[in-house]
C-alpha cells in the first residue's frame, strides 16, 4: 500500500477517522508531561514472530499528525520477522509519537495479525492448485486494511464490495423464488462483465445452478462426500468454491477435492493480532 494515490484517497480518510476517535479535542497524558515541542526517537521492536504488514500505514498515522515526522523503516510488508527486531525508528516532535502510537501500533498489529494467519494458512494448500480466498466478513471501515493483508500473506482477494460482483446467496435466492430464478435474473440485470456466482446447499441446487448457467458455484457448509458428487455434476462446467466455516484447523481435510477457491471468513474475523511494540522514546537535541 505504498502507492500515495490510494493512500490519499483511500487510506488517509480512515486514518484520519481512526485519529480523530483517539485524540477528540486534545491529548491531555501527552499535553501534560511535554507542553512544547520537543524532539525525539522511539524504535518500533517486533514482539514474535509472523509476517509483518502495514508499516506504510503506521508511517501514515504520524506523518499525518505531523508531517515533519520522519520514519525509517528497517522491513517491508510481506516480510517474516521475529521476535525482538528492529523495524523501524521514528524521530519527530514527542507530542506526534505518543499521541498516534496507539492508533498506528493498533493499524499495524491487526494487519500483521491478518497476514501471519493467511500466511499459515495458505501454506496448507501448497501443492494444490487452489487459490485461498476471503470474504466481506471484516471489521467496519477497516475492510481496505484487512483485505490488503490477506495479500500480502499469500491469499487472494474475493469481491471488495457488492458493487463488485454476483453473489447469490440464500436469501437472494428466496428472495427470486429459487436458483434458476435467481441467476436468470443476474444475467439480465448485471453488466455482462460480471461473473454470476451462486451459493448452493445441496445437489439439487448444484444441479439448477449448472443447468441455469451460473460462471461460478460455491459449494456452502458440505461434507466431503456430498462436495465431491457435486464436482462430478459440474464437470467443469463452472469455476466451484468451498465455503463455510474453513478454518487453518480444517481446511487440510477438503484441499484433495478439485476445487478452484476455498473461501475463509476466518483470514479477517479471527486473526489474532501479531504484537509489536514502540519502545525506547527518549529526547534528543534539536
């Protein structure tokens, strides 16, 4: 994310956001102890080990408060690290430091945490063919962050937002009256650039939905058994996605069907945070 036309226009915003919800009319700790300006150096020291992502953001925060602030960075979004590195160092006005450390460590823990955990999980389906996808199922107004981290740990990236791409799923389908009904429907609303993509439960649905056309088929919260009987319907006449509750503790037990996607919720709702820390702020002449 280091291109400054989709920081400006997209990240800045929300950084801003995420700013402005930390600090709403002053930081009374900092304010308190360094009433003036003063400048200073705070090192940024890994806490364990995964793969770090979001460093251009947490540079962001500070040089969005202050845009003097200079940050060195030491590693590159993508990178393993380890347990008591140096990744960066910070020099600037004391006051910027401690007033967006909160929000950049928070930016940068949570995208480093998204990455790590996509990266164990991708390396699962090494020796596949299949590709690792996420989902929308992302924090608010943090989906730009969360899914550029799922690519940066080696998965790849579903449709952004409705605006997108088709997804029928099982209330779209209820709502058109059923599969047939549904993709009939996408074909003739949706620009014909899109690919029509349907979530089915059962072979009967697989078998409408291959019938009525649809580009792509996900196969939603099936066994092995039922999954593999319902490739042999498709026979390669659409793309085919497994979904539903894939996790890095399960995901070993589908990867032998041949399927194109799987599709994990879980790469954005439950990663947990790598820890990372702002360490050593100490003063230095002007």
């Amino acid at each position: 994310m280091n291109n400054p036309i989709t920081l400006t226009l997209n990240a800045d915003p929300f950084i801003l956001s995420a700013l402005r919800e930390d600090i709403t009319s002053e930081d009374v700790t900092t304010n308190s102890v360094t009433p003036d300006r003063q400048l200073g150096e705070a090192d940024l020291i890994c806490k364990e080990d995964g793969i770090i992502c979001g460093l251009d953001i947490f540079a962001r925060v500070f040089t969005l408060l202050d845009s003097s602030t200079n940050v060195v960075l030491f590693a590159k979004d993508g990178d393993c690290v380890s347990k008591g590195q140096l990744l960066a160092k910070l020099t600037g006005d004391i006051r910027t430091i401690l007033s967006g450390e909160r929000t950049a460590l928070n930016y940068l823990q949570r995208m480093s945490g998204v990455a790590t955990y996509t990266h164990n999980v991708a390396a699962l389906l090494e020796g596949t063919s299949i590709k690792l996808l996420d989902t929308r199922k992302t924090t608010p107004n943090n989906r730009l962050f969360e899914k550029y981290a799922v690519r940066v740990g080696g998965g790849h990236n579903h449709r952004y937002n409705l605006t997108d791409g088709v997804l029928l799923k099982d209330n779209h389908i209820g709502a058109a009256g059923g599969v047939r009904q549904a993709i009939e429907m996408a074909k003739d609303y949706a620009p014909f650039v899109r690919k029509i993509e349907v979530e089915v439960e059962n072979l009967e649905m697989v078998k409408e939905a291959v019938d009525a056309g649809a580009h792509i088929i996900m196969l939603d919260n099936m066994n092995h058994d039922e999954m593999q009987e319902a490739l042999n319907i498709i026979d390669g006449r659409a793309e085919v996605e497994i979904s539903g509750n894939v996790t890095k503790e399960n995901i070993e037990k589908i990867k032998d069907l041949k399927v194109d996607y799987i599709s994990s919720g879980a790469l954005t709702h439950s990663a947990p945070i790598l820890d990372v820390s702002l360490k050593n702020l100490h003063p230095i002449s002007q």
